[in-house]
C-alpha cells in the first residue's frame, strides 16, 4: 500500500495538525496518569532520588 496516497483524501493542513495535536494530548495524558496514579514520579521530579542514594551511599562508608 502507498501511505502517501492519504493526502487525496485528508488535506495536510488539515491531517498534520491533527496528528501532532493527537500525539501531543496523548503524551500529556500519559503524563498525567504517571503523576496520579504512582508515588515514584513525583518524588522523582522533586529530587527524591538524589536524596535516597545520597542517603544510601552514607551507610556505606
């Protein structure tokens, strides 16, 4: 099949935006699901990695 023929039908002025506007909203709601629905995301936004490993590594010497 030749994808390119997609363009006799949808208008890439129309069909471009649509596409990177639906990437761009599933992307956000990704997003959005990894900061409600974990307890790691946002702890690793905050810096709460740095500060477990630095706690970590302190125990070790």
């Amino acid at each position: 099949m030749n994808q390119g023929k997609i363009w006799t039908v949808v208008n890439p002025s129309v069909g471009l935006p649509l596409l990177l506007g639906s990437v761009t909203v599933i992307a956000i709601l990704v997003h959005l699901a990894l900061i409600s629905h974990t307890t790691w995301f946002p702890a690793y936004w905050q810096g709460g990695l740095k500060k477990a490993a630095a706690i970590e590594t302190s125990f070790v010497g």
